[in-house]
C-alpha cells in the first residue's frame, strides 16, 4: 500500500500511525504543498492523507484509513474505550493550538515545501484562514503559557505509556499527533507522563519527533 501525505499534517501521522503500531509495510509518499494536480486526480479535491490500496483504489479520510488498515488482517489494535475527559481536553486546545503551530510549521524544512513556491503556496493558504504571521508570533509566549497549563492538566489523564487509557484506542490516534506537532515550540514543558507517552507513541508509530526544528 501507498500513502500520500504532508509531513507535517496531523491528520496524516493518524493515518502513519496505525501501519507503525501494526508494523504493516507502506510506501510514504510525500505530496509538495503547491500539488493540486495529484490528489484531484486521485480523489477529487486537494486533501491528505490519501491510501493507495492494494487493489489501486484511493481512500481519503485520516480516520476511515484507520479503521481500514486496522481491521484488515482482522486483528484489529484499537479496541480500547475511549474516554470523554481526553476528547474534551482535545477539543479545548484546538480552539487555539493552531494559532501557536501554523507559522513554525510554514517556517520548518518539512519536505513538503521543498520549493519556494510550495513554501509560499501554504504561507497564503494559511495566512487566509488563520490571519498574519508576525501577529500570531506576537501572541505565541501566552500561548505557550496555556498549553503548559493544559499539559499539567492531561498528565494524570495518561494512564500507560503505551496507550493513554491503559488499552490502544482511538483516543491515541487523536492525541499523540497533536503532542508530536507540539514538539516544534520551544517553551513547551512537558510533564512527566506526557513526556513518557509521547515518547513511547513516538517509537511504536515509528513516527519521528520534531524537537530539531523548534523555535
């Protein structure tokens, strides 16, 4: 199987992670930001993550790859309950990690803006939903201040290093990819159970951390 993503979408490590966690082969193909081209001919539109599957059919959707991948062999990892503490401690930090994340990512050498243009392609889009860098950079040290106060409060919420609620769920296929794209922001302080669940995520997925590139 192929699977074309961006690097830094956290929507595509939740696709990356169910072939690490199954240790299941696939083929990472990394589409340039500026690309329309490839993904409309495949699916339509411009999204990622997209699986080639076997048979050469194209499936979008970060979780209906999941689910896919994870029942294939019909021994399916993520049968853990999911916990409605750890989808609302999700929900109140994505109201504002974006704003924290989106400048570092469009300044960081992820392969997907191997180019000028791919660079700049993502800075527009971006810059469009989110508003102007330098005055998201202005905001950045209060917003670090906050998800320091919000990893303090997921900390007891882990309760194994190698599943947040004791048993592989979805609820890891959500959290850990936004704990990986934290790892760009320097200033971040991060507990120790959160340190070792992200850590351990890291090495199971075989999804690599992005603590070299933070600024």
């Amino acid at each position: 199987m192929k699977l074309y993503i961006y690097d830094h979408c956290p929507f595509c490590v939740k696709a990356r992670m169910i072939f690490g966690l199954k240790n299941l082969p696939v083929k990472l193909l990394i589409l340039r930001s500026d690309d329309e081209k490839t993904p409309v001919d495949m699916i339509g539109k411009k999204m990622a993550p997209i699986l080639c599957k076997e048979n050469g059919s194209y499936m979008p959707e970060s979780m209906d790859i999941v689910r896919h991948v994870d029942k294939c062999d019909s021994k399916p990892l993520l049968t853990g309950a999911q916990k409605p503490e750890i989808g609302e401690w999700l929900r109140r930090v994505h109201h504002y990690v974006n704003d924290l994340l989106i400048w570092r990512i469009a300044e960081s050498p992820f392969d997907e803006f191997e180019t000028p243009e791919a660079r700049q392609y993502f800075v527009n889009k971006k810059q469009a939903s989110y508003g102007d860098f330098d005055a998201l950079k202005k905001h950045s040290p209060g917003l670090v201040k906050k998800i320091n106060d919000d990893l303090r409060a997921l900390d007891p919420l882990i309760e194994q290093p190698n599943a947040v609620n004791g048993e592989l769920s979805e609820d890891d296929i959500h959290l850990f990819p936004l704990l990986r794209s934290l790892t760009l922001v320097k200033g971040v302080e991060y507990p120790s159970r959160v340190t070792d669940y992200r850590d351990n995520m890291a090495k199971q997925t075989q999804i690599t951390l992005l603590s070299g590139w933070a600024k």
